[in-house]
C-alpha cells in the first residue's frame, strides 16, 4: 500500500500503549475469564465480561477524579460537612469501543466536578470516533456505518452523529492543505478525478491531486482542489501557482496527463521544470481511435517509440509506424505529433529515471484509493462532503508504514540519477 508524508495531528496513527507487567495480574484475568464461562457469561456482546469490566474501569476512574477533586475519600467521616461533597450518582451510556456501556457518573453538590475520562455531554469514548473516521476512510457511507456498529456493537447511531464525527476532519485538512512545503521537488506527478457532486443537479466535478517525490525518497501528496466543470489547464496553472506560493521554489520534471495548455501553465510558474506526458495516457488516447480488434496490434506498434534508446531512434519508430497505421487511423498520428515536444523528454535519461517518470503510476494507486472511497458514495450533497471523502481516503493509506519503505527503496536508484541529471538543483531541497 502506499505511503503519504503528511504531518495532521487528526490523523496521526494511535500507538496501544503496552502496560508494565506488574499492573497486569495473569492469575486474576484468567480467574475471572473461568468464572465467566462457567457462569455461562459471554466475553464479548453486551452484557459480557469486556463490557462489565469496561463499566467497573470507566466508573472506578471516575471515581478516582471526584476523590481527586474534593480531596478525600469516599465516606471519610472526618471531612463531613467540610464543604464540597458527593453528592449521589447520575446514569448515563457512553459508545465505547466494546459496546454500549450504562455507568454511574459520581456528582458534587456545587456542580464543579467536570469528569475528564467521560467528560459532560460525552456519549462516545475517543476510540469509537477513531474507529468511524477509519471506516468512513475506507469507504464505507454513513449507513453502513450506522448498520456496522448496531451489528457489531448494538449500539444506535445516526448519520448526523456519523457526520458530526467526520466533520472533526476539516480543521485538520484546512491545516494540512496550507502548510509550507520543501523548496524543491525532484518530480512532482499532478493528475485529476471526477466526483458527482449535487449541486442543484447532479454533475461531475473535478479534483485536482498533486503528489510530490522528496529529495529524501519519500512522497508526499501537495494538496486537493475542487474545480467546477471539467478538468482545465487554467485552473491546474491556479494550483501550481498555489503550490509555489507554499514554498517551491523549483521542480525538476512535472509529469502530466497531456491536457492541452497544461505545459505551458507549469513553463509559467516553473520556467526550468520539464514536462512530461505520462505515455500511459497516450497510449489510452490512442486505443480511443482504434477499433478493438486492433488494439493489440497498436500496442506492439507503439511500443518501440517509447523504448527506444534516443529521441532520434523514437523518431524513426514512429515514422514506421506512421506508414503501417497512418492511413487506417490518420487520428492517432495526429495525437503523437501534437503531444510529441512532450512525450521525448524522459528519453533523455537512463532507465532508472525513465522507468518512474514515463507514467503517472505514482499517483494512480492514490486515485485508486479515492475512487474506491467515492463510489460507495454515488454522489455528493456538496463540494465540501466530496474534499472531506477524499481527504479521509488519502490520509488512511499505508497504516503500517510498509509502504513508506517499499517506495524509498524503489526510489532510491532514481534520486541517485535524478542528482547526476540535475545537478546542484536538488541540494537546495536537503538544506
């Protein structure tokens, strides 16, 4: 799975903190554990053992904050009548993560005691919110999220609540979406989806993602923007603009998608960065020209144009292929020659660099993740519902960290050319 470079504290992965040995009784766990099962107690479900012990903890800890608060214990007879007291028990049921779980919450008489562990008006505990922003990450809508916790956990929440909870998101995305970014960037991969967003009626809108390769071998997604209509090289130049305002200063290759005018919105904001059209995305733009029984053959054709050692071999093989296919599909000649100034320059380099930076590869596994998130979805009552889906779907990728890895290795061979091609422009980015 892929990994983001991104510092959001709404994210950030919570770590389970392992408790020292002494605080852990295996004799009395497994005590109790018997006598649940020989009592005939389920383990988990409601009414089992996790959910009794959860309510005996939560209740226990509260209790521990009003001693705390007060200054004495429970029924300690020499501070009767000395001020703040109890004063009696209120019911209420929180979320939690094993279920619903009724507790008695402990109160004063001068109403000052504010519980932390389940504070005042609090109906779920952290986890449960956690758990909701990971399946609304992955997909899943605010329905199946009602369904999955009645199922599982018996418990009834809303989609308001579920929304209410998602929406904790958007401070941290507006942060996110704003912070500086490193003063240059080997390539940066820049691509756009399409969401339906029902804006009045139901229409496609386009999100606009860029994803950047550090100077360490990491990636790092730039930001997300929602355009109206379709994709545009005048808003991606709004973008790119928006992105050297947040500190870049300097980017070595931009690869794109072959969108007319795009190459000269980034020659605009980057005057030394390279274009490169992403050659799997010509090679699409081609089949749509040709009928299907002849795809295969196509391909085969095309092939030596974008292996070839030199942009004056790809020249030859292309010349070929013009007098084999020009007559027949005189459509895809036109293509190649209109996208060519665009196409040849990754021939330039050794393989290490042409292999990462002929495709758009790096950020199809992002988009695949987003349009997996979107689908369930259909469509969206507002721009801001469909930036909130999406956010959440990149900032749930590589939970484990093991692609972060997998990548700097695979990257490692490129930066090494990228720093020989380029010389003294990427030093800047590791100051």
């Amino acid at each position: 799975m892929s990994d983001v470079t991104v510092s959001v504290e709404a994210v950030e992965e919570v770590r389970p903190v392992e408790l020292p040995a002494d605080l852990l009784d295996e004799g009395l766990i497994g005590q109790l554990v018997d006598r649940a099962r020989a009592s005939g107690l389920q383990l988990t479900g409601e009414g089992g053992l996790l959910q009794q012990l959860t309510k005996r903890v939560l209740e226990s800890a509260l209790e521990g904050e009003i001693t705390d608060h007060l200054g004495y214990e429970k029924h300690d007879p020499a501070r009767a009548g000395s001020g703040n007291s109890r004063n009696g028990l209120r019911a209420k049921t929180v979320l939690t993560e094993v279920g619903a779980v009724r507790i008695e919450v402990p109160r004063d008489r001068e109403g000052s005691f504010e519980p932390q562990i389940v504070k005042k008006c609090q109906r779920r505990l952290t986890g449960v919110d956690e758990m909701v922003l990971s399946l609304s990450a992955r997909g899943l809508t605010h329905g199946d999220i009602c369904a999955h916790l009645a199922e599982v956990y018996g418990a009834s929440v809303s989609k308001q609540t579920i929304s209410t909870i998602t929406d904790k998101v958007m401070d941290g995305m507006t942060e996110w979406q704003n912070r500086p970014l490193d003063a240059v960037y080997p390539v940066i991969f820049i691509d756009c989806i399409h969401v339906k967003v029902r804006d009045g009626q139901v229409a496609n809108r386009p999100i606009y993602v860029a994803l950047a390769l550090t100077v360490d071998g990491t990636r790092d997604i730039l930001g997300l923007w929602a355009g109206d209509g379709g994709e545009g090289a005048k808003y991606w130049l709004q973008v790119l603009t928006e992105i050297r305002n947040r500190g870049v200063e300097d980017v070595c290759m931009v690869v794109c998608d072959g969108l007319k005018g795009l190459p000269d919105a980034i020659g605009t904001v980057w005057p030394q960065a390279i274009t490169q059209t992403c050659v799997v995305h010509l090679m699409r733009a081609s089949f749509r020209y040709a009928a299907r029984q002849d795809w295969d053959k196509i391909s085969r054709a095309l092939k030596p144009i974008y292996t070839a050692a030199t942009a004056a071999a790809a020249e030859d093989r292309f010349l070929e292929f013009q007098e084999e296919w020009g007559a027949k599909y005189p459509a895809i000649v036109r293509l190649w020659e209109n996208s060519w100034a665009e196409f040849v320059p990754f021939l330039q380099f050794d393989a290490e660099i042409r292999k990462i930076v002929c495709t758009t590869n790096a950020i199809e596994s992002v988009n695949a993740r987003i349009r997996k998130a979107v689908r369930a979805r259909g469509h969206f009552p507002n721009e801001q519902s469909a930036l909130k889906c999406v956010y959440m779907a990149i900032m749930s990728l590589d939970p484990t960290g093991q692609g972060r890895k997998r990548w700097t290795m695979r990257w490692k061979p490129a930066l090494q050319a990228f720093d020989i091609a380029f010389e003294g422009r990427l030093s800047v980015g590791r100051r």
